[in-house]
C-alpha cells in the first residue's frame, strides 16, 4: 500500500519542513488539493505552493483538482511537472446542496465525453499522467467509458472539500468493483482512495484492491511520521 500525504492538513507555517519530513518517513507520493471555491465549498492553494512542493522533495506529486474547469490549471501544473493531474467527472454535472454552507456535484446522465476525453488529452499532451476523480454520489458507471484512458482512478470517500472529515463506507463496494473492472480488461489504472483514512480502514481497503490511500488529518496529525507509515504498510 502506497501513502500520499495531503499537505493540505499539514502546519502552513512550517510547509516546506512538513513536506522534506513525510518524505523522510517513508511516504509515497505527495497529494496537492487544489480547490476553487466553485466545485468544492473551499479554497486551497495552487501553483506557487505546488512548484514549492516539488523543487524541495522529490517523491511524485498528484494533484487533485477539485475545480469546474480543469482545462484553466492543466498547463500550469504540468510545467512544473506534477506526475498526475486528476480532474473530477462531475464537471458540469449537477450541484446539490448539503446544509451548512456545503455541497457537492454529482453526474446527471452521463458526462460530456468529448469535454472528459479533451482533458485526458491534454494532460497526456503536456507530459502528465491522467486520473479521474469520483464523488461519493456518483456511481461508477459514470467513469467506466474512460477507464482504458487514464492512470489512476480516485476513489472520493468524503464529499470533497475539507481534510478531518469521516470516511463514508459505501465507498468500499465502489472499489471492489473498480478493481475488478481493471483486471477483467487489464486496464492499467491505480486506485487511489481519497479521505478520512487512517491505520483503522488501510487492511480493509487494501483488501478491497485499493493501491494508494491520501491521508491528510491521520498523516499530519501523528506524532510520529515514520511510526504512522509504518503502521499504515504493516
Ligand atoms: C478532501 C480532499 C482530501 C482531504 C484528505 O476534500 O480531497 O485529500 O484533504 O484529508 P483527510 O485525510 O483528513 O480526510
Ligand atoms: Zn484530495
């Protein structure tokens, strides 16, 4: 099991030391979220943040955006060579409210596929690798045409937008079949699985067929970095 801290829950007074000491741990990646108050109800960081992340550590970075237009942060995050830019199917779906100032979007038939085909494309042009993001709402049948097409699969298991929330187990049959759409047609496609994940679900998720977890709140908030990766791979 891969790990991807999301330095969005880490001590923005000290980024740079956070991210130099995940990568000392022993963890994997580095998961950049990269909101746009528009498709999640939060802002985050962007480029300048990012650009940091990768001349100071050398693990591969994703970034995860959590936007309406992917097609505006494409070229910027691929210049400073993020290894994975995954986009959301629900672009241009529909909103529904979630009380409290929250909301999430979810796909209403079916998404445009020459918009989702374009973007594939356009990151596969610019030398990054392709993912697709899911929301809790969506079902999976929403990604499938696409599945053949890209690199990494994202799993959403809390409607996007904060780090510390609660992990939502209707994911988990989500995963399972994703993983055996994979290797029914040998598609190519990490699964990565994307909020509220901690030592207490990694076993079940692995075993599910999940290959990278992101984990903002349980990575950052451990008191012991090299203690938490190890509890997470063991
Ligand atoms: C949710 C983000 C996640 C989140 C993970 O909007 O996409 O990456 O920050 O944080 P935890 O692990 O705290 O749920
Ligand atoms: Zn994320």
């Amino acid at each position: 099991m891969k790990i991807a801290p999301s330095i969005l829950a880490a001590d923005f007074s000290r980024l740079g030391e956070e991210i130099k000491k995940a990568e000392s741990a022993g963890a994997d990646w580095i998961h950049l979220d990269i909101m746009d108050g528009h498709f999640v109800p939060n802002l985050s960081f962007g480029e300048a943040i990012s650009a940091m992340s990768k001349s100071i550590c050398s693990l591969p970075h994703d970034a995860h955006l959590m936007v309406s237009d992917p097609e505006n942060y494409i070229e910027p995050f691929a210049k400073i060579k993020v290894e994975y830019i995954t986009f959301h199917i629900e672009i241009g779906g529909p909103r529904t409210d979630l009380g409290q100032g929250r909301w999430v979007y979810s796909v209403a038939k079916a998404a445009d596929p020459n918009r989702i085909k374009a973007v594939i494309s356009k990151i596969e042009s610019l030398g990054s690798k392709a993912g697709l993001a899911v929301n809790p709402p969506t079902p999976l049948k929403a990604v499938e045409p696409f599945l053949g097409q890209i690199d990494l699969l994202l799993l959403m298991s809390v409607n996007p937008g904060f780090a510390g929330q609660k992990f939502i187990p209707e994911v988990m049959d989500k995963i399972r079949a994703a993983a055996q759409i994979r290797q029914k047609n040998r598609y190519r496609f990490q699964i990565m699985v994307d909020g509220g994940v901690g030592p207490d679900n990694v076993k079940a998720l692995e075993a599910a067929g999940v290959d990278i977890v992101v984990a903002g709140s349980a990575f950052f908030k451990a008191a012991d970095y090299v203690e938490f990766v190890r509890r997470m791979k063991s």
